[in-house]
C-alpha cells in the first residue's frame, strides 16, 4: 500500500520561511520518489479548523513515507519552519 504524507497548516507567520522551506523539502520528498498530489490551491473547509494551506504527498509504500520524514535531507528543511507555522504532519498508509 501506498504511504502519504497529510499537511494541514494552521497558521502561517512567515511566508517567505515556507517558501525557503519548499525549495529545500522538495529534493528529499523527490530523492525518497515523493510525489505532490496536493500544494496549496483552493480549498473549502466543511469541519475543523480552517487551514491556509494543505499539502498531499504520496510515496510507494508507507514505510518509504517514514525514511523521507526522518531523512537528515528533510529535516534540515523541516528545521526552517520552526517558529513560522503551525502546521498538522501526519504519515499514513492508503490505497
């Protein structure tokens, strides 16, 4: 089964960090045969909170998905966000 990244942004303090986040995350997500289904767009919220931004990545397998996470490469990305968004991370494993 596949494995998925679900990114739910809460709030957003720092654009430009987000972007200088993007630009480094994206190598390790496709190093790890990452592929974004979902970056932002338009988006309706019916429960919950409602989110600026929503992001979907899809991996071969789940476990493809916890090696890209836990990657030095994407933590080194992930580190710039500290401080500038309040975001949802989960890793789950679809069809």
């Amino acid at each position: 089964m596949k494995g998925y990244w679900v990114c739910t942004y809460e709030k957003i303090n720092n654009m430009e960090k987000l972007k200088e986040y993007a630009l480094k995350a994206k190598p390790a997500v496709e190093h790890h045969s990452g592929k974004f289904l979902v970056r932002g767009g338009q988006n309706r919220t019916t429960e919950g909170i409602n989110s600026p931004r929503v992001v979907v990545v899809e991996f071969k397998d789940y476990h493809t998905a916890i090696k890209c996470y836990d990657s030095n490469e994407y933590q080194e990305a992930h580190d710039i966000l500290n401080g500038h968004v309040i975001r949802h991370h989960q890793i789950v494993e679809g069809g």
